[in-house]
C-alpha cells in the first residue's frame, strides 16, 4: 500500500512539474523574452520610443514590440508562448503600433488576425507588399523622407514651429487630395510621399513621420470631422513645438485639390487656417476618436497668423505684410495670400470691397522694383474661416501697357 502511495505521489509530482515547466506561472516580459531568440530580441529594443507604446503596460508592450519585429521582417505569423492575453491586450497593442509606426506603409492593420488559448498567443499579420517589390518602394520613401528632413535641414531654422511649417507646406505642394480613392496606398505615407496622392489618413501619417525624423513629436489623431459633405471619417495631428502643444490639419489646409482647382493653382495654394489650433478652436469642427488608447496632450492656439504677423482688427494694419507675402508668391500659378481679420465689422467690409490696401501696397513694390507686372483687381477671395475671420486672397498678375506716343 505505501508503494502504491509513492508510486502516486511520485506521479502527481511529475505532472506538477511538467505543467509548470510547461505553463509558467510567472508570465511577464522577462520570462516571455527568455524563449524569443536573440536577433528578435534585438530588434524589441529599437522602438522604444513609440508615443502610443509608452501608454502601454509591460505585457502589452511585449506584443507591441514582437508584432514591431515581425511587421519590419514582414513575417506573416508570430506566436507569443506567453499565458494569459486576451483580445483587449491585442487589439491595444496592434492599434499602438498604427498610431507610432506610418513606415508600415506595407502592412494592412484591417486584416490582422489573432488565437488565444492555453499555450499563448498567434497572430497573424497581411502585407500588401513584400520581397523585392517592396523593397524598392521602401527605396523611394526613405529617399523622400530624407530629401524633405535635408531641405529643412538646409533652411536652418532657428525654432521648431517655422520648420514644421515648412515640411508641412512642402507635403502640401506633392501631394493631391484624393477625391475617390480606389486603393490602400491613399491611406499610407507612401501615398502621399512617393504616390503624390492621399486622403487624410494618408497626409496625417507622412506629416507624423516626417516630424518625427526631423525630431519634433507629432501625435497622429483618428477622428471625424465635419465638412462639405457632413461628418466623416478623419485624421490629422497634434505637435509639440517648442515645448507647446497645438493642433494640425495638413489635409483641410492642402486647399487647391478640392477648392480651387477650377483656378488652374496646382499644388502652389496651400493654406494655413488649421495650423496652430487649439483644442477648443478645432472641435468646432473636429472629433478625436473616443476610445483612443491614451490621453492626447491638450493643444493650444499658436496662429499662424499670429507668428506671420497676417491678422489684426483692420486691413491697414496687415496690408504691408499680406502685400510682402503675396510678392513673395509671385512665381507661383496663383499668387495668393492669408490673412485674418478679427474685427468682424472690418471682416464683412473687406469682404464687399476686397481690392483695398494689399493690392495697392503690393503694386507699390513693384514700381518701386521697376517691375512691368502689376496685380490686377481681378481677385478671388475665399472665406476659410468665417469663425476666426480667415480670408484666402487669389490674385492675378498682368502686364502694364506702354503708354503710346
């Protein structure tokens, strides 16, 4: 009977230990990363710096960081041997890495799918590119990024908001707004990078990651907003510049796509209502998702036209540097220029009699440069913001006549 006893005993032992070898009760990263090899484990490190990624606790992070690793390796599957995750833990983690990581212009974040059971964690991953295909697209979009990064280098700005609106003005000028997007590359940086052509998503993501290699942090913001044709899906951004948050919209303010095509200005009218908004200004218009994966920093209003020095109470006071700024636009399919008018009553005078003091002043420069061309009256003028007192101002050049004998 006492053998009997042992032989039991010894067998329950046995068993015990093989389920704890098996299923480790300790399941944090440590102990997950001690069965991942080391090249992968490597390459975990090396984004340690995602802004949704930090938001995250420990665990989540580990399958952030494996599908980080299987996503720049395009593998299509990765299993986590970890007990424990569940559906929420997934989805935060796939949806953190869409948030950080706009290089993945290759992976589709609609298909991805996932098991759970006992033994841990499988997730499947989809790639609209892979092989040689890809990597000469990723050919061309580092060599984009890296050529807008250089131009901006090259200006050397002496403070951080002047050189995101440089890069945002220079994504403006390559990309077209996508009126009927019929593929997935609308949606990526690429698109807009390299393709020239974007949605929202799309503008969001290549202003996001060109900010980031230029070394300022930008937030990439899911949404709805509510345009021309009612409230639909959105994106755009939050960044910090110079130690102040504040809002972006590249897409709305990427005008001549579906504004002012019909006067022939290419991708040369790029506006700059929505740039340096604040959270109140921009939920006049703009809803961020409500189940977004971490608090989003409050934004405050830094105006571009404050900083250009294009707003006040009557045109007089801005004619001089509207008149400067349409000057500097003279080379461009439709010179133009912004400005803002904060006096309402001034605001809807101007907007009745708009050939006043900018246009005289601008043409003032140009006698003065002895210039045969002049800015004629015809003028189209466009209200961008009625709210905030937002004018868009198209002018026209011509040249003056000879006089005859």
């Amino acid at each position: 009977m006492k053998i009997a006893y042992r032989i039991v005993m010894a067998a329950l032992i046995i068993a015990v230990c093989f389920w704890f070898v098996r299923y480790p009760v300790t399941t944090g990263t440590e102990q997950a990363l001690s069965v991942i090899e080391d090249p992968v484990r490597g390459r975990f490190e090396q984004h340690a710096g995602g802004i949704a990624r930090e938001h995250l606790s420990e665990r989540r992070q580990f399958i952030y960081d494996a599908m980080y690793a299987s996503m720049t390796g395009c593998v299509t599957a990765v299993s986590i041997p970890v007990a424990g995750y569940t559906s929420s833990d997934i989805e935060a983690a796939l949806f953190s890495l869409l948030y950080d990581c706009p290089q993945f212009f290759w992976v589709d974040f609609t298909d991805c799918s996932y098991a759970i059971d006992e033994r841990g964690v499988t997730i499947n991953l989809t790639y609209y590119y892979s092989g040689e295909q890809l990597a000469e697209m990723q050919r061309k979009f580092d060599g984009a990024v890296s050529g807008i990064v250089s131009a901006a280098e090259t200006k050397g700005f002496a403070n951080e908001y002047d050189k995101a609106v440089f890069i945002h003005d220079y994504i403006a000028q390559i990309c077209d707004y996508e009126k009927s997007p019929s593929g997935f590359d609308a949606h990526t940086a690429y698109g807009a990078l390299v393709g020239g052509s974007a949605v929202c998503d799309g503008y969001a993501h290549a202003y996001q990651y060109v900010l980031q290699k230029s070394e300022i942090e930008c937030h990439y913001v899911p949404g709805e907003a509510r345009g021309p044709d009612g409230v639909e899906g959105h994106a755009w951004n939050i960044l910090k510049l110079d130690e102040k948050y504040t809002a972006v919209d590249l897409t709305w303010n990427d005008m001549d796509g579906y504004l002012f095509s019909d006067f022939g200005a290419g991708g040369d009218v790029t506006g700059h209502t929505f740039f340096g908004l604040s959270d109140a200004q921009l939920q006049k218009t703009h809803r961020a998702d409500g189940n977004f994966l971490y608090p989003l920093p409050k934004a405050i209003e830094i105006s571009w036209f404050d900083v250009n020095k294009l707003s006040g109470v009557t045109v007089e006071v801005i004619a001089e540097n509207a008149a400067a700024v349409l000057l500097s636009n003279i080379d461009k399919s439709v010179p133009y220029v912004e400005i803002q008018l904060t006096d309402k009553t001034m605001f809807l005078e101007f907007m009745e009699e708009y050939k006043g003091d900018i246009i005289d002043t601008a043409n003032a420069a140009l006698r003065r440069d002895e210039s045969d061309m002049r800015f004629l009256n015809e003028m189209n003028c466009f209200v961008t913001s009625a709210d905030r007192g937002c004018i868009l101002i198209l002018g026209t050049l011509g040249f003056v006549e000879e006089p005859t004998e």
